[in-house]
C-alpha cells in the first residue's frame, strides 16, 4: 500500500468550512469523481465549481506546502528530459527548474512518498515538491512533453534510407484477397513513406507504430523496448492518403470513418515474411492507426532462455508438466504473458496431445496447436469456446483471458476433470491472483484444488551492452531498495551512457522479471481458511517464492538492467 502523508481534514469539509462550495456542489463533484474516477479537486474544477487557483492555495495552505501558478510556466527542455514522457503522464508531474542537487516537481498529490520516492530514484536528484493544481497540471504535461521530443530521425532521413531497399519489401496478399486498386495504391506517392516506416521499425526492433492525426501534424511514434520514441512528423496534407494506404493493405473499408476497425498486413522484408495487426480507431482529427509487429523470426520459444531462476523454473516446468490442473500467468498488457503462455505451450506440444486455444487475438500460429479466434460480435466468447473445446477430446486448453465468472468457472471445472488449462488473468501479483478468482465468484476449496503455479511478470529494459558502465547511487537510494548488507557488497549497479547502437537511450533489449508461487500444501490450506494477499505472500515466500522485488534485485546482480527499471515496474 502506497504511504502518503496525512491530511488533518478531508478536502471537501475544508471547501464547506470555508464557504467555497455548498453541500450541493460537493456532493455533484463526488458524483462526478464516483463516474470518473479522477480526485475531487479535478472534477470541482471541471465542473466550474472552484476556481482552481484558490483552491490550489487552499491545499497547499492544508499541507503546509508551497503552490505554484503553472498559468504562464515555460518549460525548460533539459529539465523536462529529467523525467521519462512515460512516468510524467502516468503520475501528474512536471519537472519545473533544477537548482544543484534539488529539483522542483509539480505535483496533483504531494502526499505519496513512494511516487516522492520513485522519483528520487529516477532523477537521482532530491525532490520538493510543490502543489499544482491537477486540472491544469494535467494539460501542461500532455502539452510539453508533446512538443520537446527529440527526432532521432526525421522524414527525409528515412527516405534516404529506403533508397535500394524497397526491392527487398513486398507485400503478400493471399490471392483469394486481390484489391482491385492496387495499380492506383503502388503509384501513390505515399507508397515510399508507408514502406519506409514498416521497415524502419522492424530494423529498429519496434514492437508497435502509432501514426497520430493532430489538428495542424502528424506523428509516428515506435514502441521500442517498451518506450515510445517518437520519429517522424510527416506534413498534414499527408494525413489521408496515408490511412488510405494502409487501410486498403490491411483490407479495411477507406469509406469507414466513424467506428474502429481491425485488420492485418503481410511484409516480406528480406525473405522473412512479417505480420502487423492493425488497428484504426476515428480520434477528433482522423483515424489513429497502430500497428502491432508480430515478427516470428524474433519469437523465443525456448523458456530456458527466458531469464527465470532455477526454482521459478523447475516450479513452472513441473507444472505444465501435469497431466491436470490450472497455471495462470498474470502481468500488464505488453508483459510478455502471451509468449510465457506459448513457450509453455511449445514444450508440451507432442504428437500424442491435443492442445486447443482461444485467443483474442490469435498473435502466432503455432504448428500443430489448434487456435481459434475469439469473435463476441457472433457469440463466440471464451467461455462458449471453452464449452465447445470439452466436446473436443482435449488433453491441454489455453484461454486467452479469464474475463468473468463464467469463463473462470468452466475453466476450473476443466482443470478440475482432468485436464491442463492454461490461462491469462488481469492482477498485480501471483498472491492477489488467488484473491481476484474467489472475488470474482469461485469457490475458495475449487480453486485451492485446481490452481497449481500463477506467474507474475514484467519486462525490465536491458543495459545496452555498448555502452555499459559503473552508476553511482546514494545510500538511501540502495537501501529504500530492500537490498541487504551482503547484495549491497557484491553488487555493482550499471548503467548505459548512451550510444549510437542504443539511440542515446542507455538500453537495448528487455529481460522479463517472474513472480512463480507454486501451490503448495500449506498455501492450498491457507486459502481455504481465507488467508489475506499478505498471508499467501508470506507462505510463498517461506515456500522459496522470489517476489517481483526479489528477482528485480538478482537482475541488478547480474547487471542485467538498472536500478530505475526495477523501481519502476516493482513494488517494495
């Protein structure tokens, strides 16, 4: 649980004390806050109730901090560089000036320690904080980390480039999906740029391109190593015809403006044949178009190289090994579950086996594994697969997503009468897994039987090893870390400086961090007495559980990632 300074009083009896709002406003914006989930402040000032000066006054006056008017701020690129796009957006924070050692953040919330924390660890300055007021805040940051991205390569760059590669770029179409504008879309000038950014990012190693219509520009972004990095700002004019062209490669509607749609591009670069997913969805200046790069020549099968500990591993291999029983992988989206599931899937996979799966999407097409795609808009839902796969001799199931009761309920049931299922669920950790299945309405003895290892994962960026060095930290740094006296001695912290193979990022590649808590007998009696998270954490890791902290800490070891990557996508 994230500590945070107390308030004396709630911020909304301090409004009414004061006479800034009556009952009724009050209890409009807690409505509003209800729907919308944003903190009371921010929906008073979105509703007109406050002015949100005043009320930014008001707190600071409560928390005996100073305020700070960001109405005329102008940033400062190199201190804006201090904090990643990323984490200023997630948690509401402007750097606005550095003076030495210290380094003044604009904050909505002022009160979270760890967010003060984490941001010491990641600007290795020391913080003060100041209040800001959320609403305006939150535009200002949108507004100067939109404009201070540096382009590691522009457009005329790229299409130098692709100067006597584009004979080495082919699209395949199945023939049964010939257009017939193909002859108008291959003498379309924007036909070099489209190439161009396909195979840049696949050259770069991108998993994601996000092309994003602005009222007066255009912007590409890659997801590189799970940053954004922007690249490009092709000219407005530009904006149709390249939603056309890849609409009409990807064989969606180009009339269809108004709702999303999905669809798929072939891209054979250099005889090896490419898959990218793509996705429009109409924004307020056009169709934002991201393409998701499925490159199986990059896909590792192999969970030996995955990074796990040798427990972690021998659990998760013993595991699927079973001829019965539930193995749930959980993390974000974009942590790597999917593979974690299909790597397991590859090692079980045997003539004598009959593997099935629903997915949504279906990523990778697996030789000798039966995979069907989720389709809701025609009923085929998990759960009615899942059904349907009992009526098909399985012997292994995966399910892309326990979404609802119903799904986890059968799922159980399979795992429950003699059958491996494998499955992906939404939670923070291996412990809170347990908790989620019996909130979502299954039985606490169904699950302590059926359930046998849940993995926790994230993905950590690498240490570019080109660059690769010593860093220096602060004592306090490494300490609020949870590393002990012997880690601290035979541990030196790297860090990349920057170099031409990395883009100046200091990273090159992600190494994945695993949380594997098999099931033993005293966890399995533990949930059936309805142990907290806190109580099946502790069994866990009296069982030789290693947390996502605990193995973040054995990276760092190794030199495999930074200090940063591990406060970031850990908790203490």
């Amino acid at each position: 649980m994230t500590a945070t300074l107390p308030l004396t009083e709630r911020l909304g009896d301090i409004l009414l004390d004061e006479g800034v709002i009556t009952r009724e406003q009050l209890n409009q914006a807690l409505a509003d806050q209800k729907t919308n989930g944003n903190r009371l402040g921010y929906a008073l000032v979105k509703l007109g109730l406050v002015n949100e000066v005043e009320l930014t006054k008001i707190l600071a006056r409560q928390l005996r901090m100073p305020a700070v008017d960001l109405a005329r701020f102008e940033p400062d690129p190199q201190v804006l560089k201090l904090i990643p796009a990323d984490v200023a957006r997630k948690n509401q924070v402007l750097p606005l000036r550095r003076d030495g050692r210290t380094l003044t953040i604009a904050m909505a919330d002022p009160t979270d320690l760890g967010l003060l924390q984490d941001l010491k660890f990641i600007t290795r300055f020391d913080v003060f904080p100041v209040v800001a007021g959320e609403f305006t805040l939150q535009a200002l940051v949108d507004r100067c980390y939109e404009v201070t991205v540096d382009q590691p390569q522009g457009l005329m760059d790229l299409m130098k480039d692709m100067a006597g590669v584009e004979d080495g770029l082919e699209v395949v179409e199945d023939e049964e999906d010939e257009v017939a504008t193909t002859a108008q879309i291959n003498d379309a000038p924007v036909v070099r740029l489209i190439n161009g950014i396909l195979y840049d990012a696949v050259r770069r190693g991108a998993s994601d391109i996000h092309i994003e219509p602005f009222e007066h520009e255009i912007r590409v972004r890659y997801r590189v190593d799970g940053a954004l990095l922007e690249v490009m700002r092709p000219p407005i004019k530009m904006k149709a015809a390249l939603t056309s062209r890849i609409k009409i490669l990807a064989q969606l509607n180009i009339a269809e403006r108004r709702v999303p749609q999905d669809g798929r591009i072939k891209l054979k670069v250099a005889q090896r044949v490419i898959d990218f997913r793509v996705s429009t969805l109409p924004v307020l200046f056009g169709e934002k178009i991201v393409l998701r790069i499925l490159d199986k020549g990059n896909l590792t099968l192999d969970l030996k190289t995955f990074g796990f500990e040798p427990k972690a591993e021998a659990d998760l291999m013993s595991a699927i090994l079973n001829p019965y029983g539930m193995v749930l992988v959980t993390g974000p989206t974009g942590s790597g579950k999917t593979t974690t599931l299909y790597s397991a899937l590859q090692q079980i996979n045997t003539i004598d086996t009959n593997i099935m799966t629903a997915e949504d999407p279906v990523e990778y097409n697996l030789m000798g594994i039966n995979q069907v795609q989720v389709r809701a808009d025609i009923g085929l839902t998990f759960a009615s697969a899942l059904r349907a796969f009992l009526r098909q001799d399985p012997n292994i199931i995966m399910i892309g997503e326990i979404r609802d009761l119903e799904t986890g309920g059968i799922a159980i049931k399979a795992a429950l009468t003699g059958h491996l299922v494998l499955s992906t669920l939404h939670t923070n950790d291996a412990p809170s897994t347990i908790t989620r299945l019996i909130d979502m309405g299954i039985e606490a003895f169904n699950v302590a039987s059926a359930v046998n290892l849940v993995v926790a994962q994230r993905l950590v960026r690498r240490i570019c090893k080109d660059c690769k060095g010593p860093a220096s930290y602060t004592e306090v740094e490494i300490a609020s870390l949870g590393m002990t006296p012997e880690q601290r001695a035979r541990t030196t912290l790297m860090k990349g400086k920057g170099c031409e193979t990395c883009n100046g990022t200091g990273y090159k590649g992600r190494a994945g961090l695993y949380e594997v808590m098999a099931l033993s007998s005293a966890l399995r009696r533990l949930i059936l007495r309805g142990g907290s998270v806190e109580e099946i954490r502790d069994q866990g890791v009296a069982d030789g559980m290693l947390t996502l902290r605990m193995d973040g800490l054995k990276k760092l070891e190794r030199g495999i990632t930074t200090l940063e990557e591990v406060v970031k996508e850990t908790a203490g």
